[in-house]
C-alpha cells in the first residue's frame, strides 16, 4: 500500500509535473505565436522597405536617366553655343571688314566728287574761255572779212580806177 501510494503521489507528482510542462508549453506557443505575428509585421514592414526602395531605386534611375539626358543636352548647347560664338566672331569680321570696305569707297567717293566738281569748274572756265576764244575768232574773223571786202573793194576800184595799190 506504501508503494502504491508512493506511485500515485509519484503519479501525481508526475502530471503535476506534466501540466506544468503543458503550461510551460503552452506559454511557449503562445510567446511563439507572439514572435510569428512580430515575425509577420517584420515580414509586412520588410517587404513594405523593399517596396519603397524598389521604388526609391526606380526613381534614381530615372534621375540618373534624365542627368544623361540633361548631360547630352548641355553638351549639345554648349557645342551649339560655341557654333554661334565662332559664327558671330565671323559674321562680325565680315561686318568690321564690310564697314572699313564701305568707308574706304566712300572716302574714295569723296575725293572723286572733289575732283569732278574740280574738273566741272575747269571745264567751265575753259568753256567760258573757249566761248571767249570764239567770240574773238568771230570778232576777228568779221574784222577780217571787213578788211578782205575792204581790200577786195579797194582792189576792185583800183582795178576799174588802173590805180595800183601802195
């Protein structure tokens, strides 16, 4: 009887025992089942992270992509820039070039109009000489032609006369 009350407080101590470990366990599943919720919203915010940087990385691409993009167009204005800086130094030597062309011609323009106004005043004095040069030929060749009729006159009167001329 000793023995069989041993072995139920042995029985009792063992179940006693054995609950105790079912409630240890069952803390256990419940701290388990805890951590898998906290694993779970881990999992959830981890896979939000991933999402936002996934999208983060997405974004830098593109930034990167339009930096490129940005880089070739800066490139491109500024080979252009420089295009236009090369062609206004030409067009303005062409310009300076133009102008200094221009002013010589009109200089020279200037000193030909001089020397027409200088030549129309020579010739007008030579024309007027000329007229007055005409005038005395015509004066004199009238004077002339009286002292030939005169002469002529006289000749012929002598001639008729028999008068010889002195």
């Amino acid at each position: 009887l000793c023995t069989l009350r041993e072995r139920e407080k042995a029985v009792a101590a063992r179940q006693k025992a054995l609950e105790a470990k079912r409630n240890e366990l069952r803390e256990a599943e419940a701290a388990l089942e805890r951590k898998r919720k906290t694993v779970d919203a881990e999992k959830e915010d981890v896979t939000e992270l991933q999402r936002q940087l996934k999208s983060i990385n997405d974004q830098l691409a593109h930034l990167m992509e339009q930096e490129r993009n940005q880089n070739e167009t800066n490139g491109a204005l500024e080979k252009r820039s420089d295009e236009l800086d090369s062609l206004i130094k030409e067009v303005t030597a062409e310009l300076e070039e133009k102008t200094a062309a221009k002013e010589a011609l009109q200089a020279e323009a200037s000193q030909l109009k001089v020397a027409i106004e200088e030549f129309c005043k020579e010739s007008e004095a030579k024309k007027k000489e000329l007229l007055y040069l005409l005038e005395a030929r015509k004066t004199s060749e009238i004077a002339l032609s009286e002292k030939v009729c005169l002469l002529c006159c006289h000749f012929m009167s002598a001639f008729v006369t028999g008068v010889a001329f002195n």
